[in-house]
C-alpha cells in the first residue's frame, strides 16, 4: 500500500510540475505575441499620426493662402492715371499679350507678370477676361491664373465686373443640351470656384452663379450620371471650402486621436449644410446607377457565357461591346467610392459575381471558371521538347545577341500592344550583327568599292601634280614637262594594274558566287533527307551561319512550300526548321505562312475534287506550325471553319487531317478548347445527318475520338491482401539471378497448408509472362527448387502451363503472342530443370505442327491462317531453349523426327500462295522468320542437312514412314483381335482429325486393343449365359441420354439413307482378255508344268498398275518395270517354285498399255507380300461374317432391355433399322395454274 501512495504521489507531482511548465511556456508565449502586436500596433499608430499630420498641415496652409489672398484682393489702391500714363499701349504688344493668354500655361506666368507690369491694357480688358474665361486650361494651371487674375483686379477698376460677365457667358448651361466639352467644364468649374473664394470675382454674384451651374449639373445627370467626373472634380478641389467634405478616413484618425481639423470660414455651416445636402442626394441616384450598370453588365456576361458554350467563338463586336461596358463600370465604381469617401456615405453591397469583374477579363474569367483540369497539349515529354525545346542560337551565333524565344508563351498579335511592337522592332534594329562573307550586302559593297575608278587620294595628287607641273620659269620647263610624261606614264600602268586586279577580283567573286550557289542547292537538297531532331537543328544552324542572305531566304521558302506532296513524314521537321530560323530572321515563316494560307483559300474557293494529296499537304502543314506557334490559333481554327462549312468530299478529308495533326495541341489549349469542342461536334452532328462515304464517316470518328477518348469507367481495384502482395513482391519484383535461393527459402515459409494462399502461390509462379523475359530462367529454377519440397504444387503449375499453351493453340488471338512464347520459354526452362520429360515436350511440339493445321491449301484453318507464321516462332523458341539438351540417343532419335515434320510444316507455309508470287518462289515470305528458322535448326542440328522444298520434305516423310510402317504393321499383326466396329466412327471416319502425336495415337490404339479384348473375348469363344444378369437400375438422366442418343442415331440414319450410294473402290484390275490368251511359245507348250496366270497374278498386276501410275508417267516402260518390281506386292502362282505375273505398263506420250509377263520365285518379297495381303482379306471376310451372325444376339438382348422399363419410358418411334415409309407423290388433277408456277 505504501508503494502504491508513493507512486501516486510522485505521479501527481510530476503532473503538478508538468502542468506548471506547460502554463510557464504558454505565458511565456502570450508575452511574446504580446509583445509582438504590441509593436506592430505602435508601429501603424505612428503612420496613422503622420498621415493625419500631413493632411492637416496641407489643408491648414491651404487656408491660410486663401485668406490671405482674399484679404489681398479685398484691401487694396487703384493707381492712379500717371501710372498707365507711362506704360506702353501699343496695339501689337496688347494684341501680343491677349493671343499668349488664349494659350496660358502655369510656366507663362513670370514672363505675363512682366509683361503686364510694361503695358497699358485699359482698353483691352474684355479680351483679356475672355481669352482667360475660353483659354483651354489644365488643373495644374489653376493658382497660375487665379495668381494672374489677382494682379489684373487689384490694376483695373472694371476687370471684375467685365470677368464675372465672361465667366456667366462660359458657364451658361442648358438644361436640354448636353455638355459638348466636361474636361474644359470640370477645369472651368474648379477654376471659377478658386476666383470667387480669392475675392477676385465677388462673393454673392459668383456663388449665385457657382450654385446654377451645380443644379444644372445636377439636374442633367439624373439618367446617365455622365457629369459625375465634373461633380466628383468639383469635391475632390473645393469640397472643404463650399461644402465642409474631408475625407472619411482622415476624419476617422482624428476622432481616434482626438486631433482637431481645421476649417474654412469662407462659407458658414448653413451654406455649406445646403450644398452637402445637394450632393447627397446626388450620390444616392449615383448609387442606384452603379447598380443598374452592374446588372446590365452581368446579363452581358452570361449572354457571352451562354455563346461561348454554344458556339465556341464571339464576334468582336461583342467582345469590344462588354470590354468597353466593363471599362466603364469599373470606372464608375471607383469614383463612386471616391465620393463615398469624400461624403462620409456608405456604397450599396454588390452582388458576388461583380467581383470577378475585373477590367478586360470577362472572356478570360469565364475561361478560368471551365473546369478544364490539367491540360496537357503534347502528351508525353518527347513532343513537348521536340515542339517546345528549340536549340540556344547563342552556342553557335557569336554575335546573335537577342533573348531566346519561346514560342509557346508567345500571344498572339491581336493582344500586343504598340509599345510592345515598337519596342521589338527597336530590339531587332539595335542587333549589331555584321553581315558574313557569303551574304549579298557584303558582296554588292565590295563591288561597287571595286567598280569606283579611283580614289579621292588619287584625285587630290594627280591635281597637286597638275599644279606643280604649271612652269614656273622658263629655264624649268623642259625639265618640268619630261617630268610630267613620266608621271603620266606611271598613272597609265598603275590605271592598267588596278583593271587587272579589278578583272580578278570580279572573276573571283563571280566564281565564289557560282560555288555558293551550288552548294546552296546542294544544302536545300540535303534539306529534305533530314528526318530526325538532330538532322534538322544541324541544318538550321548551318543556314543561319553561311546561307542567311535575302535571296537565299526567299528561295529557302520557296523550296520547303514546294515539298513533295507524298512527304507528309518530313512536315514536322521542316516545321522545326522554320521555327528555329524564325527566331532569328522572321520573314522566312512571315513568306512561308502567306504562301500557306493563299494556296489552302484557293483550294477552298476551286470546290474541285482534284489534287487531294496536295490539299493534305497544305492542312498538315499548318497544323504543324501551329503547334511550333507560327501559325495562330485563331487563323488555324478560321481554316477549320471554312472547311466545316462545306462538308463534303475533299473538306472532309482536309479538315480531319488537320485535326488529326494539330486538334489534341487545340483542344488541350486553354484559350482555343471551347471553339475546338463545338467544331469537334458539329463534325459528328454533320456525320449523323448527312448520308455521307463509309470510309469519310470512319474517318471523324477516328479523328474525334482521338481528340476526345470515349471516357472509360474507372475500374476500382480491391485491394489485395498482405500476403498476396508479399508473394507477388517475392515473384515479380524480387526475383533476380542473384536472389533464387533466398527467393525459395522465402516461399517455402508461407503457409502452404492455407487454400487460399498455397492457390494465389500457384497462380503467380504460372504466370511467367508477367516477367520480364530474361528471369523466366529464373522462375524456372525457382519452381525446380520447391519441388523437393512442394511437390504437388509444382505439379499443379506445371499443369497450368500445358493448359495456357495448349489454349493459346486452341484460341488464335494476336493479342496473347507475348504470353505464349513467354509461356514456351518457361516450359523448355522447366525442361532443363528436370521437371519435364522429353516427351511432353515432343507432345508440345506436334501440337503445335498439327492441332488445327491442314495441310490442304484451299481449307483455310481459323486457328492457322495460311499469312500466320507465329507457330514457326513458338516451335522455334521451344527448340531454342530446351532443344540442346535432348542428349541422350533415344530422345535424340525422336527429336530428329520431329525435325523431319517441322522442316515439312516451314516448307507447306513458305509455298503457299499468301507468300509467294508465283510458283516455286517466296519472295513475299519474311526473312526474318526465315532467319529465325534457320537459326534454330543450326543450334538444335549443327549438321543437319536442310530441305530445299516442299517436295524433298513430303519425300523424307514417305521414306520414314516407309521405315517406320513394317514394325508397326506387324505389331497391328501380332496383337490383331475381333473388336467392336463403332457405327459412329464409321459415319464420321472421314471428318475426324487427329491432332495428337504419333506416341500419343499408338497408346491409345493398344488401350483400345487390349480393353476390346476383354469385351469381346465371350463372345467368341464362349457360349452366351443361360440367363442374364438383372439390369442394374437407371437414373432419370440416363434414361434421357438414352432417348435423346436414339433420335440421334435414326436422324442420322435417316439422312443417310437418302444420300445416294457410294460406290466401293475396286482394289484389283482383272487380267486382260488379250494377256490371258496370249499365245505361248514352243517351249512353253512342251513344258509339263507351264503356268497360268493366276488370279494372284491379276491382283498383282492390279497394285503395280496403282503404286507404279506415278513413275510410269515420266519413265520407260523398261525402266519402269524395272523400278517398281521390287516394290510390288506378290500372291501365290500356280507352280510350287514361281509365280506367275503380268505387270502392265503405259506407253510413251499416252500411247497403248503394254502388258508384260515375267516369273517370281515363292519365296520372294513380291510373292510372300502378295500370300500376306491374301491372308489379310480372308480374315477381313471371316470377321465382318461373325458381325453379321452376332447381330440377332444383340437385337435380342435390346429388346428384352427394352421390356424390363416401363411403359411410359419406352421408345415407340420408328426404329433406325427399318426403312422409312417413302409417301407416294401424287399427280396434281386438272390444267396446272400459271399464274402460280410463274408468278
């Protein structure tokens, strides 16, 4: 219990101090937040106090300079008439002074003063109050001329009256008219305000007239509100004087801080009340216009909303008219809330959507609401840089100093302004790039420096030597003119030398031009082979370092316009090309897009169904340098839309090539995806409402759906359990030729006594074509290392493999080529593990030669198409991976006659007509299955020698066969027994195909021997039990089977009644009339024992005549006898030593048959082969009679089987051993109708 209190004890006290230090840390945090605010607050305090410092200081000095100025002009003297008596009144200097009043600025000011100090203007003050009350003013020179004013009115008696008479003519406002100038009327306001709150013009006329021209304002500005900058102007300058307004914000920080604001005691508080209260009511009608304003500009925005989802596009007239509604809404909501400020008044709450009104983004705005998600224009990264990554010209450029371009944040034209355009042609003009040595300008420069005859250094000395050589004395004048023939005939040989040297230099240059033309033309050929990126930045940068002149530009655009219309492969390339030198010369693309755009409007106005390829060419053309950003979206989709607006024939191929190109780049834009969707569409409204060509309809859908994939539903995976993933991590991910062992000793740890598990194991390790085809090997010896420990689950997968290969034989399916040479490559690797034996291999391998393979030419096989060479690649990679290692020479002697078949499967393929132009050739067959073919039986069959054609291949299998057809036979011999004969396989004996394997075949033939035996061994040598077993009772299923198998067996008895006989083959061919009475020689006429011929002798000559037709064709007949003796079949003579036979033989060129006689000894082949076939057909005979005897006994023991059911379960129809009742036709009476046998 103790132990118990102290650690309660210690407990709480660690918590007592926790909680103190938790609080200690939160104070300690407060105060420093504390601190912080605290700061942040003194800081804005002090820019709030400075703030309201400064206004206060500004607004006290601006009432204190007009008091003074009042004060001024209220107290002042006249001069006097001396005074104007000795200024100047001249009439050009007073006109002078009026004409610069009519221009005032605030920067005349000194120079008027002066001037006004110097003249006598007593008779010029009309004009003068005119030309100041009509001078076009700026707010700037408002104190300019209100300072003017006042010298004028404390220097002339009469100039207030005459300026407030001016003024009244200024400011006269109708209230029908609207006013024509309100920038000169806001400046004249202000301006007339400032001269009566100065005391130039006086007090109760100006304000009389000040309050008039405020009502008219006012009053005209109910509906439109356009006088409001006047008004607004009229607050912002004089508010404080006439109407006590300060800005709500500084009025605020004086109460806040208890700073009082000074005030104007130029009007009393009444009459400032009556203005404010004028000015209020205003500003409620302005109030009530922001709001119109606002809903008419919202109804705006979801009229082009509503047409921006409909059609896609807005007319420009549209969009400048809600530009321009937006313009001036935002600028009437800004001196609405300037007023508000300056009135002390709050503004009404707008509505939301007003505040993603901002200038000029309505369209833009609405574009940003479209949930477009992440739009991608190019897919994948390999486009993006191929359009997008154009190569730095300042690596290979020394002196190109523009910034890089790029193209895909260029705008378009439409939204530059003229600065920026300016301010781009200013950059191009200031690049300082010399022109190189093999461009036009240089060379014209050293021509005409050339061509000049000479020098002005030349001119000056010959004229200086001109003038030395004038004679100066007498007694110099021979030596003087000696002296000036020597220099003249200098100047002639150096005049002769500079031609030369000008001679060369031309020659040279023209030559250095011939060579940079060909070159040039070479470069431009050259041009069209370049097919892949680095080819064509190679080339760009090539001509811009030596070809870039004019000339050679233009004819650049000339020769990429004229590209082989059928070389749409090489449009991208040139495309990049021209993107590349347009960053540094841009009348290459400029020519190139003119050019485009003339010849797709030419076609599209000649409506000729002629030239589609170069009608394809042009589309695509520009789709690629729409994508490269040359070309504008905006032309682009006009193209589109043209096409679109005659829908047939041509159109239609043109604008689905231009989608196929450029519409995923359109469609996945921002600023082009909503008038890309509504063509998208009408192309598919137009394919459903027109009757349009087949191949035109496949064509938009193709190209729609490759713009706009059918959205597919997402599939949610479940997710699998722990243990699945780990086995799948183990198989698929771990796997390696490092980590087998690890890999086993992993999986033999799972829990292989768990269904579940050990199944979902199973199912992975049978899946090999989920690796990757390297580590099949290794899965493979993963499956041979769990086999000493999972036996039956390695053999489950192993049966699984047979399965998937023998279904994918079964299931002709281009889809699953991958898996299923994958799954013959695990099982020749399980081979070579020890886990298969050499015959299920060979099993495989006939398989594959055989299931569903016919050998007919005219039978075209679904599961083996004549055109499909895949089971060549399937046997193939089975004898690549295991045939190596069949090593011992019984597997060695099976595998070699495989072989034998396999050459004869490759030989049937390669001569059938799908690869073969004509007969006896394959030049249509591919060489690389050939390749494959070859490859194969060298690896398996180093010298083995290869079959030249399909003849030599049906030859080696006759000679196996030949070989391997005695043993056989005399094993069917030795083992021949009676056995049931199957009606139904009699039936169907001629339909049936076998595609098993030879083993296969014969084991199931000696199963069906021996289990026949042993049905039928009682009733051959036994007599029938007296009576017979009771039947053993049937279920109702059986019963059905029953009924159903014999309406089966009658209807197929039925039918066969009706087909007509078959006639049965004849075996033998009698002996001749003509060789039996042939007539005999002396010698044989003399002999006791002279043979006759037999009727041994007549079969004989029967299967000489069968298996001798083919060779007889083609040889003699003494070679033909002679080749065929050995070979024929012999019976037995009439002698004891020889046999007779006659052997009849065919002509030469289809002549008569020949017969010719000859004698064989008993104990030949030919004789011994003939007894045999004899003895064959005896028991044959003796068989088929037992059959026939028997056939009571069993009709018997059915019927007696069909007493013992009952009544309802019995089978009254008509037995199939009866003959079906034949109804007698009858002969239709009276004349026969016409109308019915005819009509």
């Amino acid at each position: 219990m103790s132990a118990n209190k102290s650690s309660e004890e210690t407990t709480t006290t660690t918590t007592t101090t926790t909680n103190s230090s938790t609080s200690a840390a939160a104070s300690e945090a407060d105060a420093e937040t504390s601190d912080v605010t605290t700061v942040d607050s003194a800081a804005v305090e002090a820019e709030e106090r400075a703030e309201l410092q400064q206004f206060i200081g500004e607004l006290q000095e601006k009432i204190d300079s007009k008091r003074q100025l009042r004060q001024q002009n209220a107290n002042f003297e006249l001069p006097g008439d001396a005074y104007f008596a000795r200024l100047d009144s001249s009439l050009k200097k007073n006109t002078a002074f009026v004409k610069k009043l009519k221009l005032f600025t605030a920067t005349q000011l000194e120079t008027l003063l002066r001037e006004l100090s110097a003249l006598n203007l007593s008779k010029y003050i009309s004009e003068i109050c005119a030309a100041l009350a009509e001078a076009k003013l700026k707010m700037t020179d408002v104190p300019a001329v209100v300072t003017l004013a006042s010298k004028l009115h404390c220097t002339y008696a009469d100039f207030d009256t005459q300026f407030l008479e001016a003024w009244q003519k200024a400011l006269n406002i109708k209230a029908t008219e609207k006013i024509s100038n309100p920038s000169k009327l806001r400046v004249d306001l202000r301006l007339f305000a400032e001269l009566v709150s100065s005391g130039v013009i006086q007090m109760k006329p100006g304000l009389a007239q000040l309050g008039m021209v405020l009502v008219q304002l006012i009053a005209q500005d109910k509906d439109d509100h356009s006088n409001f900058s006047i008004i607004l102007s009229f607050c912002r300058h004089c508010g404080e004087e006439y109407a006590g307004l300060v800005p709500q914000k500084m009025q605020q920080l004086a109460t806040k801080y208890n700073i009082e604001i000074p005030k104007s005691d130029f009007l009393s508080a009444d009459k400032q009340l009556n203005l404010r209260t004028m000015l209020k009511g205003y500003f409620k009608a302005l109030c009530k216009h922001v709001l119109t304003e606002q809903a008419a500009l919202m109804n705006m925005t979801k009229i082009i909303r509503r047409t921006m989802e409909c059609k896609g596009e807005i007319s420009q007239e549209k969009r400048e008219k809600c530009e321009l509604m937006q313009a001036s809404f935002d600028k009437l909501l800004a001196s609405a809330q300037s007023l508000s400020e300056l009135l002390g008044e709050p503004l009404p709450e707008l509505t939301k959507e007003s505040e993603c009104c901002n200038p000029g983004t309505v369209i833009d705005n609405m574009l940003d609401s479209a949930t477009f998600g992440t739009l991608d224009p190019w897919g994948d990264e390999e486009a993006r840089a191929f359009y997008t990554d154009l190569p730095d010209l300042r690596q290979f450029l020394p002196n190109f100093s523009a910034p890089k371009v790029d193209l895909e944040t260029l705008e378009e034209p439409s939204e530059l302004t003229e600065e920026a355009i300016d301010a781009n042609i200013d950059a191009e003009m200031d690049m300082d790039d010399p022109p190189s040595t093999a461009s036009d300008t240089a060379l014209e420069k050293e021509q005409e420096e050339q061509a000049t005859p000479g020098t002005p250094n030349a001119d000056q000395a010959a004229s200086s030597s001109a003038s030395c050589a004038v004679p100066c004395d007498k007694k110099m004048g021979s030596a003087l003119m000696e002296l000036g023939r020597q220099q003249q005939q200098q100047q002639q040989q150096q005049q002769q030398q500079q031609d030369q040297q000008q001679l060369s230099q031309t020659q040279l240059a023209q030559s250095q031009n011939q060579q940079l033309r060909k070159q040039f033309d070479v470069f431009l050929q050259n041009l069209f082979n370049c097919v892949n990126k680095e080819l064509i930045d190679s080339a760009a940068i090539e001509f811009l370092l030596n070809y870039n002149t004019k000339h050679q530009r233009k004819k650049l655009t000339r020769t990429i316009f004229s590209v082989q219309r059928t070389r749409l492969d090489i449009l991208p390339y040139l495309s990049r090309f021209v993107a590349i030198v347009h960053m540094v010369n841009t009348d290459v693309a400029a020519d190139l897009l003119e050019l485009l755009r003339k010849e797709f409007k030419w076609h599209i106005r000649k409506k000729n169904q002629l030239n589609i390829e170069s009608k394809l060419k042009i589309v695509r053309f520009i789709g690629e340098l729409v994508k490269f950003g040359l070309f504008k979206k905006s032309d682009a989709l006009g193209c589109l839309k043209m096409l679109l607006r005659d829908f047939i024939h041509h159109h239609i191929e043109m604008a689905c090539a231009f989608v196929e190109v450029s519409g995923i780049y359109l469609y996945n834009c921002r600023d082009s995806r909503l008038l890309m969707n509504v063509f998208l569409d009408q192309m598919l409204r137009m394919k459903t409402a027109t009757a349009m060509d087949s191949r035109h309809a496949a064509q938009i859908e193709s190209v729609y759906y490759l713009v706009k994939p059918p959205e597919s539903a997402k599939r949610e995976l479940t997710p699998r359990p722990p243990m699945h993933e780990y086995i799948r991590h183990l198989i698929f991910e771990e796997l390696c030729k490092q980590n087998v062992e690890r890999c086993i000793k992993m999986l033999r740890r799972i829990n292989w006594h768990d269904p579940e598990i050990s199944s979902y194991a199973i199912k992975c390790l049978s899946k090999a074509y989920l690796l990757r085809f390297p580590l099949i090997r290794c899965l493979a010896d993963l499956v041979s290392g769990l086999s000493s420990y999972q036996p039956r689950a390695v053999t489950i997968v192993i049966d699984n493999v047979f399965e998937d290969i023998r279904a994918g034989l079964e299931i002709h399916s281009p889809k699953m080529s991958q898996r299923r040479i994958a799954m013959a490559k695990y099982l020749g690797e399980m081979y070579n593990y020890k886990l298969v034996e050499s015959t299920h291999i060979l099993n495989t391998l006939y398989s594959i030669i055989s299931l569903g393979v016919t050998l007919d030419q005219s039978v075209v096989s679904p599961l083996d198409p004549p055109e499909s060479l895949f089971r060549l690649k399937l046997a193939c990679m089975l004898l690549d991976t295991c045939g190596p290692y069949f090593t011992s020479q019984v597997t060695r002697k099976k595998l070699d006659y495989f072989l034998v078949f396999f050459q004869h499967y490759y030989w049937f393929k390669k001569s059938h007509p799908v690869f073969s132009k004509s007969e006896n050739t394959s030049d249509l067959f591919p060489i690389l299955v050939d390749h494959t073919y070859r490859d194969c039986l060298s690896g398996v069959r180093p010298k083995l020698k290869l079959y030249k054609n399909l003849e030599q291949a049906k030859e080696a299998i006759d000679h196996l066969q030949e070989q391997l057809y005695p043993q056989l036979k005399a094993n069917n011999a030795q083992d021949a027994s009676l056995t049931t004969i199957s009606e139904i396989s009699e039936l169907d004996e001629g339909v049936t195909d076998d595609s098993g394997s030879s083993n296969d075949q014969r084991e199931r033939q000696a199963a069906g021997g021996s289990e026949a035996d042993q049905m039928n061994d009682w009733t051959e040598y036994e007599a029938e039990p007296a009576a017979p077993p009771p039947p053993p009772e049937k279920s109702k299923e059986d019963l059905e089977f029953e009924q159903m198998y014999e309406k089966m067996t009658s209807d197929s008895y039925q039918e066969r009644l009706k087909e007509p006989p078959l006639k049965a083959t004849n075996k033998d061919i009698p002996v001749p009339m003509m060789a039996r009475l042939q007539k005999k020689s002396y010698d044989q006429i003399l002999s006791n024992n002279a043979p006759q011929i037999s009727k041994g002798a007549a079969a004989a000559v029967a299967m000489a005549t069968t298996n001798a037709t083919d060779v007889a064709n083609s040889l003699p007949a003494a070679t033909a006898s002679c080749s065929e003796a050995p070979a024929m079949e012999s019976g037995k003579g009439s002698g004891s030593g020889a046999v007779p036979f006659v052997l009849m033989l065919r002509g030469n060129k289809g002549g008569k048959q020949q017969f010719k006689s000859f004698v064989a000894p008993s104990d030949s082949q030919l004789a011994i082969n003939l007894k045999l076939q004899e003895q064959k057909t005896r028991e044959e005979k003796e068989k088929v009679k037992r059959l026939t005897l028997n056939i009571t006994e069993r009709i018997e023991e059915e019927d007696y089987q069909e007493s013992l059911l009952p009544l309802q379960q019995r089978n009254f129809t008509q037995s199939y051993y009866q003959k079906p009742n034949k109804h007698k036709f009858k002969h239709q009476k009276g004349a026969p109708d016409a109308d019915l046998i005819f009509h």
